[in-house]
C-alpha cells in the first residue's frame, strides 16, 4: 500500500465541500462541510461511550440501521447536544442535504462539534448547504476544504489516504479528522470520517471498523475528557469493482492493514495537535501478559498529568511512568518491566526490573526536547503489545479551556 494524495476525496465517487454559513461568529472560519458519494454505500459507525451524547448520534444510529448511506453534513461552533429541538433540527439539516442531492433523507448522516448545550438554528443550515452542495467537487481542495470546515480548536486539518489492492482492484481509502481538546480513551472528541471505493457488506465493514478502532483511536488521550459527540463513520461505496471483500480471507486482512495505518497515522495528528500541546507522546507497550494490560497500561501513562507536565518540561522523570504502570488496574508482575525515551535525538535507558539505570540526564534532556517523544515498555513477563497517544501539558491548554465559549 502507499500513500497518496485526495484526503476524503481520494476514493472514486466522492466529492465534497467546505463553507462558511453563519454558525461560527468568526466570518473567516469554514464551518459546514459536505461529503457525498455518487451512489449508496455500505456504511459502519463507532461512536462515543459518553452516556450524555449529542442529537446527530440519534440520527446516526437510525439512518445507519439498513447499513447504508450517501452523505454526510458536519458542523463546527455548536454541538447540537442538550440543546432544545436538537434532533428535529438535526433531522430538518438531513431534509435540506436530501433535497439538494436528491437522495432520501434517511441516507444522510449528520454531525456536529463545537459548544455543548447551546441551541442551533436551522437559518445557517438553509443558507450553506444549497452553497456547499453548489461546491462539490472530487478534487484534493475540496477535500482540504470540507477538512478544514470541521475543526474547532484544532490549528491544522488532518487528512490521509492510501492506495491499495484487492482482488486484484486498486481501492482507495481517504480519511478526514477533527480534534484537539476532550479527547480521551473510549474514542476522543473527535468526529472523523473514511471513504474507500471497496466493496463491502455493511455487516463486513462494521466488522473491519469494531477490530481496528480499540487499538487505536480508543487509545488516545490529551486531557482526560471523553466527549458526547465522538463519532467515526466509514463509507464504502463499491466502485473499485473488486469481488465483495469477506472476513476471514487475505482481501480482508489488507483491508484491515490499510484501515489500520489510517487510522494510526490520524491518531498521532489528533494527538500532537493537542490543545496547547508542544510534543506528540507515543507509548508503545511489548512483552505484556496479555492484549487487555498492553493497553490499559500504555493508556496509564499517556493519561498521568504528571507525566505530561514531565515531557512539557524535558525532565527525564522516569518514576512517574513506574507510578503509572502500578496504579494501572489488571493482575501483573512489574519487577521485570524496562523503560527507554527515545527521539529523533537518540534514546535513554531509563529504568531496568523496576529500578534506576544509570543515564545521562544531559542526553536525556536532549532526547525529550524533540517533538515527538517515544516511552517504550518492556514489561518482560509475555507476548502482547499496544500503543497509545497523547501529548504534554502545557500552560496554554489552560488558557484555551479557560474562555472557550468567548
């Protein structure tokens, strides 16, 4: 497989747009994007565990239940959660898309991000999506348009894709992402969405979604806060003509490869573009007694705030990885665990059997003062390993999180 260039529009058959309607008061800001295929496609969703969730994830839900879609229409500035008439209006937003498209309603999928608990109005919504729909267009911009419509606090749009072959087809998936604050394990406040011109059964695809995303976007944190609007959805709409892909045969083991990488490479840009984040933090676990402790613990210490503050200020403070691994819930041994730092400055054994080794704190602040810092694991007890994403805590996350709402 390799990497190419399209984003949400790499896939064939998929268009999209990104524009400003009125429901961001800043003027300048994109904030409704549109993603369409050109016929129906088999569609698959996660969503939050957050048992307060927003209107859209209703909507979700029931127009996702055939397992078919053709679009979906995001939203930045409001979450469309806890607010009255949320999921009429949500409803009412499917209506307009429908009848742009000349689709059925129930083959939209809405989403929204932004301030929780404050109400919309349908008025934006009228405006922008006849404009967005004017706009589709399978280009790489329109892509980077309908990506950038989405952020929030993000500070750059995320995007992906890879190409690749199945039953002798080349196939396509493109991604689009969103996230930066709210973001913890149990998906992370984040809507992200995947086109790929595969063919799938809907039962096939959601199969092929449930395995990849417990290894990885359940496995990011920035600020310890799940949000009520996490949503993935993927859309694959068949038109790389390949033989109907069928779990448990080699097609589906590349396609689960390919949906993996996405969704890695995506895990770290929604994890280094962290609100007030400075460092992407990467913690790769090995030698584990089993999948579930590879995780939790790799999840322990990309979640332990004084570990973060630690990287923020390049202190090679290895004791509170130890803290976090022994606080984290399961049944294991730690006396054989080891720990190095590494970057693209070099790397740092930092702990052996649950003790000190000797290093050098000089070339251990050289290490951590890169932008990428790797924490890894060896547990020493098994055969499992994971990953997990976080960032560092730095002082602007406070003052992003402070005035939010202003």
């Amino acid at each position: 497989m390799k990497e190419i260039q399209g984003g949400i529009c790499a896939a064939k058959g998929y268009k999209a747009a990104g524009v400003h309607c009125g429901i961001r008061k800043n003027h300048f800001k994109a904030d409704l994007a549109l993603v369409t295929s050109e016929v129906r496609a088999a569609g698959a969703a996660c969503y939050t565990t957050n048992k307060v969730y927003g209107a859209p994830i209703v909507i979700d839900r029931k127009h996702l239940a055939d397992g078919y879609a053709q679009a979906i229409v995001v939203n930045s500035g409001n979450a469309n959660t806890c607010a009255p008439g949320g999921e009429q209006l949500a409803l009412d937003v499917c209506g307009l898309v429908a009848k742009e498209l000349g689709i059925p309603a129930e083959d939209v999928l809405p989403s929204s991000t932004g301030v929780i608990g404050q109400a919309m109005s349908l008025e934006p919504f009228a405006a922008g999506v006849p404009m967005a729909a004017a706009q589709l267009d399978h280009s790489p911009e329109a892509a980077h348009a309908a990506a950038t419509a989405i952020m929030t606090t993000d500070t750059h749009a995320k995007e992906y894709a890879l190409e690749f072959t199945l039953g002798g087809k080349t196939c396509r998936l493109g991604a689009m992402a969103k996230g930066s604050g709210m973001i913890h394990p149990n998906m992370a406040t984040m809507l992200l969405f995947m086109t790929t011109d595969a063919a799938m059964a809907p039962a096939v695809l959601q199969q092929a979604l449930s395995q990849v995303v417990p290894a990885t976007f359940n496995q990011i944190s920035v600020d310890g806060d799940t949000s009520t609007n996490d949503t993935v959805i993927l859309l694959a709409n068949g038109l790389a003509e390949n033989q109907p892909v069928e779990a448990g045969t080699p097609d589906y083991d590349t396609f689960v490869a390919a949906l993996t990488t996405v969704a890695e490479h995506l895990c770290r840009e929604l994890a280094g573009d962290g609100e007030g984040a400075t460092k992407l933090l990467e913690c790769q676990v090995v030698n584990a007694p089993s999948l579930e402790v590879a995780r939790a613990v790799s999840r322990s210490v990309i979640c332990s705030s004084l570990f973060k503050a630690a990287m923020f200020g390049a202190d090679a403070n290895w004791g509170r990885i130890l803290c976090a691994i022994g606080y984290t819930p399961g049944d294991f041994d730690i006396s054989k665990i080891k720990v190095w730092l590494s970057s693209a400055a070099g790397e740092v054994y930092v702990c052996e059997n649950a003790r000190h080794h000797e290093y050098s704190e000089e070339e251990a602040a050289k290490v951590l003062a890169e932008k990428e810092i790797t924490i890894l694991i060896d547990m020493g007890s098994g055969s499992q390993s994971a990953k997990a994403w976080g960032c560092d805590l730095t002082y602007d996350y406070v003052k992003i999180n402070g005035d939010y709402r202003t």
